[in-house]
C-alpha cells in the first residue's frame, strides 16, 4: 500500500465525520490569544509552533486546546483542532534554526497527547493539520503561482500527513493562484483535506476572484477536489452582505466559517496591535448559526479575537438546533 493510500485510510474517519455529522466544532483563535493572554513572544518565524519546544511553551497552548477539546466532549460535538503550523513550512523553520526537527510531525503528535486523556471523548476530537500561503496573508501580490505553490507547500503536506493528521487544512489565502497549487500538494497525500479563504464584504478573495470563482477553480484543477471549503479571518457581517451575490450551488461546497470577533476590514485589522470585538461572543455564535441554517455550514468556529466563549455559545446554540 503506498503513502497517499495508507493517508487516505487514515483519513476515513473525518471524512466520515464530515458526511454524517450535523455539526463539528472547530477551534477558535489560538496564536492571536497567546499573544494577547500570555507573555510568550510569538515573532519565530514560525510563530506559536517555536513553543513546542520549551515546557512552559507546551504548556500554555495546550491549555488553550484543551479548553476547546474539553468543550466539544462536554457538548457531545466533533472538535476539529488545528496543529500550531500554519508558518511551518521547510523555508520558515530553517529560518527558525529547527532544520533537524520535524516540527509539523512533532505538532501532531501534540494534539494527539492533548486528545488521548479525553478516553471514550477522544474519538471525536479530530487533528487537523494546519498550512498557510507563503508570503503575508493580507498581501494578495505575495501569492505565489499555482505550480510553485504545489512545489513549495508539497514538503509541507506530507509531513502533516506521515505525523498523523486527520486531515489538512489550508488557511486564510488571500489568492486563488496560491490556493490552487496549495489545493494539489494536499490531494497527493490521499487525506481529506479543506481550503479555507479570507473575503471582503463584496464577496470576493483578496486578489479580487469571487469567492464561487474560486471554488469552481479549485475544483477543476484538483483530483480528488477538497471535501470542502471554509471562509475564515472574516466577520459574519461581511459574510451577509455578499451572499446575495453567490449561486445556490455553493451550498454544496461551503461548509464551514471560523469568524473574526471584529468586524473591521482586512486592511484595517492588518498590523492591528489591538483587536477590539465588535459584539458578544453569544452575538457573534448567533449570526454564524444563522448562515449555518441557510447554506448548511458544518463546521464553525473562531479566528481572531475569540476564544472559548464563542465555542460554547456554538455549542449551544447547535445543540438547541432541531435536527434536518
């Protein structure tokens, strides 16, 4: 059996997740609360993922993972948690001085220990292996082409997928080109495997692609095509304002929103040294069960400016939902 089969088999189980369950929790922030709860510098090169490499380091985000874990088995909701590695790529931690070290494996394995004390609960917490696009998130003129982001993000991928994950995840790319090549790294593995994009409120990417346009993109350039796509870095607000202009078809391919706590624009959130919520964390969970009940979003959680307040209030809020 070779890799990417033995990735998919691996695998099976959140895709199974995903096509039966009603609702998968997702985390919310976890590098932007360390910045904000913790005196732990964050400015690597590969941010929150240097911090697996010192107890205290260890610590701290494993507290905040566990906090979201503990949430989904007390609901009796999936959690999907995110690997520290979203600026984990070979180049980054070179630069980081972690050459010798397989940091995104060893973040797997992570999770995998912050998951196994959870017993019976543990089965539905699911890793997912987290990437990011190369350049400034914000910044679409730093996306790379389709061909060199398949060539850059391909290390990457496999070895999230040989550590252990349970699928990969892609996000906050600005750029359909990026997105694309990222989209083809990750099918190779044989895992599951979502792409997450961050919108304005015109409903279109950063590089000015229509968020169905990219999708329909991605799509046709990937075989197998992602289970699914997520919008992220992104206040529902905007969400609401640009979904008039999306076909119904896309309800087949969106499943999911983790959503800022502000809803200021990305230029204005970039650099931000303050990030100011721009409600409740049970006003925010209310607007994203609300785009769940009309597109069928499966999987909700929270970007920056959250924390386990929005999770709970999901929790809730799905667990009040009267099954389809």
């Amino acid at each position: 059996m070779n890799r990417a089969s033995q990735a998919s088999r691996a695998g099976r189980p959140f895709r199974e997740c995903l096509q039966d369950c009603r609702l998968v929790l997702m985390e919310g922030a976890v590098l932007e609360r360390l910045r904000r709860e913790t005196l732990f510098a964050v400015d690597s090169p590969v941010a929150n993922a240097a911090l697996l490499y010192s107890e205290e380091g260890r610590a701290a985000m494993g507290a905040i993972y566990r906090e979201y874990m503990q949430i989904g088995v007390d609901s009796g909701l999936p959690v999907l948690a995110l690997t520290p590695t979203w600026r984990a790529s070979p180049e980054r931690t070179a630069a980081a001085g972690f050459s010798g070290r397989d940091v995104n494996a060893e973040a797997v394995r992570f999770l995998h220990l912050l998951r196994a004390p959870f017993g019976e609960g543990a089965r539905g917490i699911f890793v997912g292996g987290l990437m990011g696009c190369r350049g400034d998130a914000y910044r679409p003129q730093e996306a790379l082409s389709a061909k060199e982001a398949e060539r850059f993000h391909h290390a990457q991928a496999w070895e999230l997928a040989r550590g252990g994950a349970d699928c990969l995840l892609a996000s906050t790319l600005p750029a359909l080109s990026e997105a694309a090549g990222l989209a083809s790294a990750m099918a190779e593995t044989g895992l599951p495997y979502l792409i997450s994009f961050i919108i304005r409120s015109d409903g279109r990417l950063l590089d000015g692609t229509p968020f169905p346009e990219a999708v329909k993109a991605v799509d046709g350039s990937t075989d197998p095509p992602p289970s699914g796509y997520l919008l992220n870095c992104v206040h529902p607000s905007a969400v609401v304002r640009a979904e008039g202009l999306w076909p119904g078809w896309l309800a087949r391919r969106w499943i999911g929103l983790q959503a800022n706590g502000s809803d200021k624009a990305p230029e204005e959130l970039d650099g931000s040294p303050v990030l100011e919520a721009s409600g409740s964390p049970q006003s925010l969970a209310a607007q994203m069960l609300g785009l769940r009940r009309r597109w069928g979003l499966k999987l909700l959680g929270g970007c920056c400016g959250t924390d386990g307040r929005l999770i709970r209030a999901l929790a809730c809020g799905g667990a009040e939902e009267k099954p389809a």
